[in-house]
C-alpha cells in the first residue's frame, strides 16, 4: 500500500504562486506514475501534470503547461507542484494519485485517473481575483 498526503495549499492573489507537496509513504517504490489532479465544485476531475516515478517523461494538461511544473525528489518520497501565474479559475481541491498497474487503462490516457489506484485527501488551493 502506498499513502500520499498533500500539503501546500492556501488561498493567494491572481498571479501568485504556490508549491504543493504529496508526501508518500509505505511501498512508494511500488509506484509506475505519479500526477497531480484537481476538481473544482460543480466540475469534473481534472488531471494536471504527471511523471514516471522511475524514470523520465512528464505529461501537462493544456491548461496548465507552461505555468505549472512537476518534479519529484525520491530521497525524500515526495512529489511537487510548482504553480504560477495562478488565476481563479485555477480554485479547486488538488489531489496527487499514484499507479501501480499500469496494465489497467494508463497508457490510453495518462492524466484521465481511471489507472490510479492511490490517493491523497487533497488540499484546497484558492485563488483570488
């Protein structure tokens, strides 16, 4: 089992920036992909950025690229979301989730989230205008 718990999130102006963390625990080296996704009331779930826990390639939603970065430190099992040039659209719980079993549907889309297996409890990010 693996556990994954995000911190970072608050409330910041348009424009600003913020970093996530997820913290992950237990056979964290049991994990294929990591990626970070966020859901705003009302909205579907949306996946954001990911990346290969054991190696490189990372994937970024249009939405996002260019503003938000992905990056990992496996020495200490956590992965980040470096996010700028926040906009109020960008309001929403944000999750990290994990795959283990890259067999159940990652490779058709790796940010659609039926493939992972591990979440985290989120952590709210508001932005204001």
């Amino acid at each position: 089992q693996v556990q994954l718990v995000e911190s970072g999130g608050g409330s910041v102006q348009a424009g600003g920036s913020l970093r996530l963390s997820c913290a992950a625990s237990g056979y964290f080296y049991s994990t294929y992909y990591m990626a970070w996704f966020r859901q705003a009331p009302g909205k579907e779930r949306e996946g954001l950025a990911g990346l290969y826990t054991g190696g490189s390639g990372t994937h970024y939603a249009d939405s996002v690229k260019g503003r938000f970065t992905i990056s990992r430190d496996n020495a200490k099992n956590t992965l980040y979301l470096q996010m700028s040039s926040l906009k109020p659209e960008d309001t929403a719980m944000y999750y990290c989730a994990a795959v283990t079993d890259p067999s159940r549907g990652f490779f058709n889309n790796p940010l659609g989230g039926d493939a992972y297996d591990h979440w985290g409890p989120g952590t709210q990010v508001t932005v204001s205008s």
